[in-house]
C-alpha cells in the first residue's frame, strides 16, 4: 500500500518532469543538449545555418565562440584565425602572417585584421575532412547579435553560450586599447541589449538562458564583479598551462581547492571529458566503458554546487573517450548515468536528443541523478547584488 502510493507519487511526478520537459519549462529537468558550434557535425561551424538547424534537431543551447573584428564588432567563429574555416585566405591573401596566441604560433588570415564588412564577404566551410563539404562556399560569418537574433526567433526557448575567446590575447590590441574597453564588456553589452540578466535558475534567466564561459580565469573574475549572469570556467587537459596564467597549469584549479575557489566565481564548469574519467586500476583504457571510472572531478564539481557540462561528444568513433565505447549512445550512457552531468556540448545534437527521448522512457531515468542540479543551482554568493 505505501509503496503502491510512493510508486503512484513517483510517476506523477516523473510524468510532471517529462511535460514539463517536453512544454519546454526551464531550468530543464534533465541535462543540457548544448550544440558545439551550432550542428557542426552536418554543417560549417558557427554559422546561422548551422545554428538554426542545431534547433530543429533538439538543442536547449546553441554555442558562439566570439572573436572580434577589426571595428570591434563581436562574431561567431572558434579562433581570429579564420584561414581553417573560411575562404579568407584566397580573398585576403595580403593579410596572411603569423601570431603567437597564447603561445601557440598561427598562420593565415585574422578577424581582427578584417572590418565587419571585410568578414561578411567571407564564405564557410567545414574543416573536419570526413564531414560533409557540399554546403562549403555558401554561408557567412554571424555576429553575435545575428546569433542571438535565432535564438530569440526560435517558437521555444533556445539558450546562447558564447564563449569569449583568448580575451587576454585580444585585449592587448592597439585596437582594443584605443577603445578603452575589454572583449569582456564588448560581450557583455550587446548581451546587456538583448535583455539577458540574472543569476542562473532566476526567472530572467529562464526568459532567455545563457551561460558566458571562457578557458581564461581572470576575465571570469572580472565578468563576476559586472554581471550575475553566470559564467562556465572550462578546463582543458591537466598539463595545460592556463592562458592568462601560463606559470600554472590546469590541474591547479581541478584540484580540491581551485574547485572551491571556482565556485566563488562560476555557477559551472566546462572539462574536457577525457579529464573526468581514467582507466581502473591495471585496466586497458582503450578496452571497453567497464575499464572506466570517474576521476573524481565531477563529484568536486557538483560538491561545490556548479554544474558540469562537459565537451566535445561527437558520433566519429575516433572522438569516442579514450576509444574506449562502441558508440555515441554507449558513451552518453556511461557518462550521464555514472557521472550524472547537467549538460553535454556536443556536435550532435540530433543524437544527444535520442538519448535522451530513450532514457526519458526508461524507469529510473537519468534526470534522477545529476540533472537535478539544473532545478537547484545556485545565484552565485559573492555578488550580494544578483
Ligand atoms: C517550430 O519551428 C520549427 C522549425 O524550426 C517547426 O518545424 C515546428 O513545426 C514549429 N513548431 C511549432 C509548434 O510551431
Ligand atoms: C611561426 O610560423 C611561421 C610559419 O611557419 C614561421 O615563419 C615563424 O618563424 C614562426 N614563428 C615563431 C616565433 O616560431
Ligand atoms: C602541472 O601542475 C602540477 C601542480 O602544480 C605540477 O605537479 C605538474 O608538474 C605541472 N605539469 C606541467 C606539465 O607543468
Ligand atoms: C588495449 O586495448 C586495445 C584495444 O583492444 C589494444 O589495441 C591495445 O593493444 C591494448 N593495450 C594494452 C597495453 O594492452
């Protein structure tokens, strides 16, 4: 009798979860579908199209690396450097020289040698060989309003995760300098104009979601003090030295204490998958998901109160982690159920979808777990304003 009562509880309230899902409320009550540079498994990266198609497949967010041009004018695109992912160099072959970016050496054309109107005459293409190359050649570069602009016109709530990018590296440019400003407040005003606002979970935020993330520490700091919209710290692979802290790697901050220290400033974190899990001990990584097991920086992740969202998933066997998963599917499996994640970037959106259509039918659903925290998360503590 109690347990018949318990169960009828448990499925009015997982059936509430579905329509609730499935009307679109937010915060979700299951993990993010975040789409990696808009469907950039069937089309160019970041690109309207790209974008509007990762919303006809099931994203909740729709990802914009921002880099400036050389009037300032924030786009979407994955680095400044445009040579890999655009006609850029056969229309602005004077242009072609080489920089050093966070210490990595580039060379080609950069956004930030081209006006907006220089970079609206650029064209798309897809750089992952094995993808499909029929749509190169036809589409342009969005700014970030244009990007923003999809999402609102989307019939649901779409949300938007751009990323600032090397925004250290970008405001050390004379142009920048002159301006008197920092890709930080660039960002963070035409957000500003567009109504986004509010602390994650707030009601303004569920209006219009978004997340700021960056691989940087300091302009996530300094974005803390600005604004109570909230920011993802994303992490790279432990040996990687953090770009605006080069004498320090990022195993300093995935520690306990860097992780607590996170959580002053961000209400989530972007890993790089391959970070949250290692092989069991004397297992072969390679073998098979039961080699598996969590690192243990989620857990510090969800500890501290943010959300993980980890990234890239991608359907290419060679992108499964460590190669250690048949397909996709096995991988989602192996992560949101072990790791219990809040969201997932990925390339794929259509599929991430798939998943979770699955599990959403399935007893014991995942968003039992981790996705919980999406409901729950908290306004960040330091700004007493948000
Ligand atoms: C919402 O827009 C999509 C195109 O993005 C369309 O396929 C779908 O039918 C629309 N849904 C409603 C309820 O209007
Ligand atoms: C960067 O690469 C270019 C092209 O390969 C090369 O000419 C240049 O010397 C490199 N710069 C540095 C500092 O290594
Ligand atoms: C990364 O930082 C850790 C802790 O500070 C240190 O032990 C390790 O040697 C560093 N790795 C590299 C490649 O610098
Ligand atoms: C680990 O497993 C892979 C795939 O089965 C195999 O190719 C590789 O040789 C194995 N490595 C070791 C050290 O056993």
């Amino acid at each position: 009798m109690e347990y018949s009562r318990a169960a009828t509880a448990t499925v009015l309230v997982v059936l509430a979860l579905v329509s609730q899902a499935q009307a679109g409320v937010w915060p979700r009550s299951r993990p993010y579908n975040i789409a990696h540079r808009g469907a950039s498994g069937f089309r160019p990266d970041h690109t309207a199209e790209g974008y509007q198609l990762a919303i006809d497949l099931g994203a909740d967010f729709i990802e914009c690396d921002v880099v400036l041009t050389k009037d300032l004018v924030p786009v979407c695109r994955h680095e400044p450097l445009v040579s890999g992912t655009t006609d850029a160099d056969a229309k602005f072959p004077n242009l072609i020289k080489s920089i050093i970016i966070d210490g990595a050496n580039y060379t080609g054309v950069f956004t930030t040698d081209l006006t907006l109107a220089e970079v609206k005459t650029l064209r798309c293409k897809q750089p992952i060989a094995d993808r499909d190359q029929s749509f190169n050649g036809l589409f342009a570069i969005p700014t970030l309003e244009e990007y923003i602009a999809i999402a609102k016109r989307a019939n649901r709530t779409i949300g938007i995760y751009p990323e600032t990018k090397h925004p250290t590296w970008h405001d050390s440019l004379p142009i920048v300098k002159a301006a008197q400003t920092t890709m930080s407040d660039i960002v963070l005003n035409v957000l500003k104009k567009h109504g986004y606002k509010g602390p994650i979970n707030s009601k303004a935020w569920s209006k219009q979601p978004v997340f700021i993330q960056s691989f940087e520490v300091g302009n996530l700091k300094y974005l803390s003090r600005k604004t109570c919209i909230p920011l993802v710290q994303l992490l790279s692979d432990w040996n990687t030295p953090i770009p605006d802290m080069p004498a320090l790697n990022y195993s300093s901050i995935m520690s306990e204490a860097g992780v607590k220290d996170m959580a002053t400033y961000a209400s989530g974190v972007g890993p790089w998958k391959n970070t949250l899990v290692r092989a069991k001990a004397g297992a072969n990584v390679t073998a098979n998901g039961a080699a598996l097991e969590s690192t243990g920086l989620a857990e510090r992740i969800r500890k501290n109160g943010m959300q993980a969202h980890p990234y890239t998933f991608r359907n290419e066997a060679r992108y499964l982690t460590y190669g250690a998963f048949a397909t996709a599917m096995d991988e989602f499996e192996f992560f949101f159920v072990k790791l219990g994640l809040e969201g997932a970037f990925t390339d794929y959106t259509g599929s991430l979808r798939q998943y979770f259509t699955m599990k959403s039918q399935e007893q014991g659903r995942l968003w039992n777990t981790g996705a919980v925290i999406n409901r729950a998360g908290r306004p960040k503590p330091h700004n007493p304003k948000c």
